[in-house]
C-alpha cells in the first residue's frame, strides 16, 4: 500500500482499536498470513514463541483473537497499527484511526462493506466453480494490478487444485480493500470472465456473458475511433484515477514543477502538515514529485483540485495528461557519430520545441504526419536533448504503444525509418544523421482514457419555438427562435421561465446569433445581412454580408466571420461592422463553416467538401498560415515515403466517425466542442485538434447549435425543439 493514504497514528487511534466494535471487527478482517506476523516480530512485539503459538491455530479468526490478546497484553497497540500499515493493510488503519466512519480522502483504501461481504458469502460456491485459475493468467494478472503481493502470488500458485486457488483468492478478498475489490473486477474482465465480474459488481449471477458485454458498449462514455481505449461503468473514479497514476508516473515525475504545488496542495487539505512538512525536506524535485503522486493517487477529492491546481501554477500540458488519461512513453533516439551529429541533434530539438509551442508555421508534410498520427491518438508533447534526443509521445490506446514496440523490434527498423524521414522534414537544411538506436518506454500498461463527464442538468424552457442559436453574456442565456422569429432570455439560475421575449419581425431567415454587451447581433440568411439590435428600448440595423453566416465573439469585442471565396477569408469586424483585419486562408479550406479565435491568437476554423460529405478543422494564425489539421480526407503523408505511410495507417487502423464538425465552441482551455454533419453527437477535441471524446447524450439528440459559458462554466447544446444545459461533474 503507498504511502499516499496514511493516516496519522495517534492516541485516539489507540483508543479506538481497544473499542470493542472495532475489536470485533478487527478480529474479522485482520490478514495475519502474508507479512504481519513478521513485521511484529521485526519491531519486538512479538517473539518467535508466539509467532508460532498464533500460526497454529487452525482458522484467521482464532489467529486474530490470539494475536491481539499478546498485543493487549503487551501494551503494543501502537506498533501493532504501525505493522498493519507496513504490511498493507492501510485500509484497517484507516478504519481504526476514523472509528470505522468513513472519511471521503480515504476513498478505495477502507475495507470492503458489508455488501460486498455478503456478495462473497452468498456466491462462493459459484465463484469457486466458476472462476477460471487455468495457467494462473488471473493470478498474475492480480500481481501485476498490485492486488497480490509476491508472497500471496507465490502461495496462491503453489496450490495443487484450481478450486483451493479461487477459494485462497476469495479469503484475501474478504481481508481486503475497496480498491482491490475494484481490481479483482476488473482483472476478471481482462481475462476475459465478464460473468464472474458482474457477479462481484452487481451481486447477481442472473444475467449471461452476452448481455454484460452489451451492457459494457451501452454505458460507454468516449466514443471515437476503436484506436482510442474506453472508460465503462465498470471501472470507478478511483481505478481511473489510478491507472492514470500509476501509467504516466515517470512523466509526471519528469516535468512536474513540484516547489510551486506543495503550499497550494496544503493550503486546499491535499496534504496534510506533516506530508508537506516531509515533501519540503525532499532534496530533488524528482523526489517531492514522486511523493505528491503518491499522496493523491487514485483520491477523486484530492486529485481533481491537483489538476486545478497545476493549471493555476500554469503547468498545462502535465495537467491534461492527468486530466484525460493514457499513457506518455518516452522514446530515446540515439544517432550515429559525425563531425555536426550534435549540431543537427540540437536543432532538432528546438525545430520541436517551435513545433509544440506553435511560435512558427511548419511545411504541409510536417503538417499532415502530425495530422495523421493525431488521428491514431498519438502526438509530441515533450522532448529534451542531452546525449540523445528524447522524445514524450502521449498515446490514447494500448494498440499504438503495442505498435510502436512492434515496429522498433521489426526486423527493418520501421521506427527507425520514420523518426529519420520525420527529422527530414523538420530540418530540410542539413543531412540527418542516422539513428542507430531507439529506447522505448514499457509498452505494456494499462490505456484508461477518463471521460468528460459533462450531464444534462437543466432545460430551456423554449416551449413551441424553433431554435436554431443559442449564446450567453454574464448570467444570461440567449436563444435564438427560427419560428416564430424571437430572441428568448432566460437566467441560468431560473431555466424554466423565459425573462425576455423580444420578437423581430425585420429578421426572415434567422441563422446565427452572439451578444457584444448590449447589442444582440443576428445573421439573416433570406437578406444576406447581419443585424444589430438593442433589446430595450428594440433598435436595428443591418449590414449586407456573404455566406456563410455564422459568428463567433473575438476578444469581447470583435465579430468573426469566415467568407467563401477564391481565396476563402476570415473577416473580424468591431461593432459598428466596420471591417479591422482580413485574413486569407489556404486554397485547400475552399468552404469554410465557422471559425473562433484561440487564447493563443490563432483561429480554429471548421471546413468541408463542396458535396459536403467530409471535412475537418484547422488552426492558422494571423497570417492564414496552416499550424494543425483534423482532416477526415487525409489518408498519407506528403514528403515520406509509402512504407511510412502504411505505418501510419496501420496506427490509425479505422476511424468510426460518419461525417464532419460544422459548428462549434472553445472553454476557456481551447478545448473545442463540435455539432455537425455527424451521428456521434457532439465531438471533443484539445487544443492541437486531437479527437478526445464524444458525448452521446439521450437528451441531447441531432444537436445543431453549441455554445460553452464561462461564468457559469456550462455547454449549452440546442436542437430544433430544445436547449440543454450540460455541466461537467468534476473540478475544471
């Protein structure tokens, strides 16, 4: 058990344990076989006598009241606690140092309940027969899930029968946490026994493989292509929380900037007085990180306020990893010697750094290699150079880490061969030196992608009305009605009543709508022209404009439109629709949709085929130059050569999505939220335009308009008939 969860051992936690309920509950749960005899031996409560006087009794229970009448006796209830923790068995200290009332901080690290006691009572049998031990896959599974230590493996393998195996299994369940109850469900998942992990999820057998597997598919919360591993029901916050961790621990260990974190993390009780105290006295920031990963491991309270917190100290891209899930694995590339070896090594590093941080436009084959391996989940988010060039690839699916192993150990060095033609691309001025080694992280670790978790918490109580915008200014929300023809105003606070009905008649054919302090801006489809409106006392006045007609707010005061043309642009124009800036955009974006501008002050703009079958977004700056493209046509690379390509097409596999974002928003992360000719409801993209996430909501069905609200921090997602207001359940 980490350290991460320790509960601080002082005279009430003595007392406690005296108590007679605790007694008995003690009696019931301690797991006196696998290390605690020994490390009470260790610290002299107890001698080699009574080591043997406890293991000879026949059952735990007969042990456990032996043992704690020596400790009694002895007055050692404080080095007993001390060696329930030191021999896994937090989860009791817990229950102890609490009075067997459960804290939210001790999250999975409390013992199993009464319900789950009951489950393994009720359906031993079953589970004894039915729990397959064969080739003990499931035991070494468990080991590597941290649910048995190397003591509990090596007994359990050792027992002749596979009967005696399940029934070992089951009595260091009962002795067990919540957390590994949670990794015994998931572990009899993994090796394929869905049955015998509903059965310990629901405490009912009545229900066949087929219909947990469809069970599985339906509460699927992340829905993008089958290159991107999915969270289901079946894996709780915690066990999230916690393959996150425990996957991504070198790279946060790496980057994180742990000095500026540790009062913060105190000052929000993520960290107790002495864990700051003790992280303080750490020598290297490599240490202090390893122990604030371990204190907020897996804890849902602890760690969202963690990412909230590594935003504010402006560690941004440490924070999304341990927001989102998946796994970063570092790739050590080694090249061959020569006069200028590291001359080209460092210019290579910074051609990266200016590639991550978009300080520069790079060729459209740099482009589309980065494009193509967005789309199999994949992207550069680190890299550092010392005696070779290291590279951080954050991966969304266990198939491309297994794949970037599979074609470093090839036989004609596949990866080898596409860093080489990548480094071309990015350094066109000099010879690239060849790579004569390539080290890759572990690839084998669990890919736990964490969903966005937004819910539907309210409506709109737009009634008859059609609509078709929908935006928001301060505490009010702003919905846009086709028939009849009307601005609704309602108060976040106060969904269900309309605050202000302003009908125009002036306004035919009502397409988009946003609010630039008092004025309402509409755009009017039948008489091509924007409208400017105050609501109270109503004045208009309108302005001819070009298709398309939709709008985005830049910088609180400006409007942005894109333009159709040869070349297509982007129009920015300040409220008196006076034109300020025009940028052309590349021939390839011929029918751009919609555009809205970036923290960065670049623009992501949303565009399609003429036929209006595919398309993608793209981010260009201010002089219309190309940084990053989501693009469903792009099927290879310019520039690399055909056995790269296959590579990467081998990595993207399949994409399941049927159509293309049209319309869309940006939080206050850049993350964008896209409606569109598409049946995955509303697609979720980061900042570099890699498809995160999908949210398939009931309520939310052929979504066609979508706004996100800063303060509040809601999305609201409208369709002809209603407006929902979504709201993300965890810390932002």
């Amino acid at each position: 058990m980490s350290d991460s969860n320790k509960s601080v051992i002082n005279d009430n936690t003595l007392a406690n344990a005296v108590k007679d309920e605790i007694k008995c509950f003690l009696l019931d749960r301690i797991n006196p076989d696998f290390g605690l005899l020994d490390v009470l031996r260790g610290n002299n409560t107890l001698d080699r006598n009574e080591c043997q006087d406890i293991k000879s009794r026949r059952t735990t229970y007969k042990k456990n009241v032996r043992l704690l009448e020596i400790v009694t006796e002895k007055k050692k209830l404080r080095e007993f606690v001390v060696a329930l923790r030191d021999s896994n068995q937090e989860h009791l200290v817990n229950y102890v140092t609490t009075n067997g009332k459960r804290p939210e901080q001790c999250s999975g690290i409390w013992p199993i309940t009464s319900w789950e006691i009951n489950v393994l009572k009720t359906k031993h049998k079953h589970l004894v027969d039915h729990i397959d031990v064969s080739n003990n896959e499931l035991v070494y599974e468990l080991y590597s899930a941290g649910f048995l230590d190397k003591r509990q493996k090596d007994h359990v393998s050792k027992l002749a029968q596979d009967y005696e195996k399940v029934d070992a299994l089951l009595d260091i369940l009962h002795h067990s946490s919540l957390s590994n109850y949670r990794k015994m469900i998931n572990c009899l998942s993994k090796t394929k026994q869905n049955h015998n992990a509903w059965i310990l999820e629901k405490g009912s057998e009545d229900i066949s493989e087929k219909e947990y597997e469809s069970s599985e598919e339906e509460e699927e919360i992340v829905g993008k292509t089958n290159a991107l591993q999915t969270c289901t029901s079946a894996k709780t916050d915690f066990v999230i929380l916690a393959a996150i961790s425990r996957s991504n621990f070198d790279y946060f260990v790496e980057f994180m900037a742990p000095k500026v974190l540790i009062n913060r993390l105190h000052t929000k009780e993520c960290l107790t007085d002495d864990e700051m105290i003790y992280i303080k006295t750490l020598r290297s920031d490599r240490d202090k990180s390893h122990e604030i990963i371990r204190v907020i491991h897996g804890i849902p309270s602890k760690y969202n306020v963690f990412v909230d917190i590594l935003r504010e100290k402006e560690q941004y891209r440490v924070a999304e990893v341990a927001d989102r899930g998946g796994a970063v694995m570092n790739v050590s590339i080694t090249f061959g010697k020569q006069p200028n070896s590291a001359d080209i090594q460092q210019k290579l590093y910074d051609r990266i750094k200016s590639l991550l941080s978009k300080t520069s436009p790079f060729s459209v084959e740099v482009v589309q290699v980065v494009s193509l391996l967005a789309r199999a989940g994949v992207e550069i988010i680190e890299a550092k150079n010392s005696r070779c060039l290291s590279l951080w690839l954050w991966c969304r699916s266990e198939f491309a880490l297994q794949e970037f192993n599979e074609m470093n150990e090839s036989p004609n060095k596949e990866l080898s061969k596409f860093f080489g033609e990548f480094f071309a691309l990015l350094n066109t001025d000099d010879q690239i030196p060849p790579i004569m080694n390539i080290d890759l992280d572990d690839p084998d670790r669990d890919v736990v992608l964490r969903p966005s978790d937004y819910t539907p918490v309210a409506k709109l109580a737009v009634g008859k009305h059609s609509v078709c915008a929908v935006t928001s200014q301060n505490n009010s929300v702003y919905a846009l009605s086709r028939n009849p023809t009307a601005i609704l105003v309602f108060i976040v606070d106060n969904p269900s009543r309309i605050k202000l009905e302003i009908l125009v008649s002036d306004i035919k054919d009502p397409e988009d709508m946003v609010v630039i302090n008092e004025f309402v801006f509409v755009s009017d489809r039948e008489n091509s022209c924007i409208w400017q409106m105050i609501p109270m006392p109503y004045q208009a006045k309108s302005w001819p404009v070009v298709a398309p007609y939709t709008m985005s707010v830049l910088q609180g005061c400006y409007i942005l439109k894109v333009s159709r043309g040869q070349p297509s642009t982007l129009n920015i124009y300040d409220q008196d629709f006076i034109q300020v800036n025009e940028i052309s955009l590349p021939s390839s974006i011929q029918f751009p949709c919609h555009a809205v501008g970036t923290l960065a002050n670049t623009f992501i703009v949303s565009y399609k085929e003429e036929a209006g079958s595919s398309g993608g977004l793209c981010e260009v700056n201010s002089s219309g130059d190309v940084l990053s493209i989501f693009d469903m046509r792009l099927q290879a690379a310019q520039g690399v050569s055909a056995p790269i390509n296959q590579s990467l097409s081998r990595l993207i596999r399949s994409d399941a999505l049927k159509g293309y974002p049209e319309h869309f928003t940006l939080n206050e992360r850049d993350e964008i939220f896209a409606t569109g000719r598409s049946k995955d409801g509303i697609l979720v993209y980061n900042s570099r335009l890699v498809l995160e996430d999908s949210l398939k909501k009931d309520s939310i069905k052929k979504p066609s308009c979508i706004h996100y609200a800063v303060n509040p921090k809601l999305l609201l997602v409208g369709n002809e008939s209603e407006v929902a207001i979504l709201k993300q359940r965890r810390a932002l």
